[in-house]
C-alpha cells in the first residue's frame, strides 16, 4: 500500500495542479488532499425574475393570512389576488423593458 502523500500528488499530477507539500506540517487523514486549484472566471449571475418573486410572496401572504386568526371574506380576498397578480405581471413587464435597454 502506498503512503498517503503519494496518493495526493499523484491526484493532483493527474489533476494537472500543483501539490504544496509541507513536511513540518502534522498529517491529517480526514483533510482533503492539498490541491491548489486555478482561480476560475466570475460566473454570470442570474438575473432576477421579478414576477415569479412577487407571485411568490403573493402566495406566502395569502397563506398566512389563512393560516391565522379567522378566514378572511373571498369577495375581499379574490380582487386582493388578481391586483396583485396584475401588479407582478406589471413589474415583470417593466423589468424586462429595462433589462433590454
């Protein structure tokens, strides 16, 4: 059986990496080996769908409010719904017209 450090260079040559190998330092058999990789480039972030977000939190809000004290009247709750419903389509809209420019 080979010796642990023989196992980490040898990962880190087939990873094409260098291995820093320091002997003053203690072994540590549950440390993952000592690979240094490259730093890679910034991902591209994702951008943020505003209406699924408001949809979302529209939903969490109705939830709630059914969840505590007594149920809520559906005539006052169904206009509540679809304004807000209309108003994340909105800003769906809007932030896409803005993204594009």
């Amino acid at each position: 059986m080979r010796p642990e450090r023989d196992l980490d260079k040898d990962l880190a040559e087939d990873l094409g990496e260098d291995f820093d190998e320091d002997p003053d330092r203690a072994h540590n058999p549950w440390a993952s080996p000592t690979v240094r990789k490259p730093r890679e480039p910034a991902k591209r972030r994702h951008r943020t769908d505003w209406m699924a977000l408001l949809c979302g939190l529209l939903f969490i809000g109705f939830g709630i409010r059914y969840l505590t004290g007594p149920l809520p009247d559906p005539l006052i709750m169904v206009p509540i719904l679809l304004a807000g419903l209309g108003f994340a389509g909105f800003i769906g809209i809007l932030a896409k017209a803005i993204r594009r420019r």
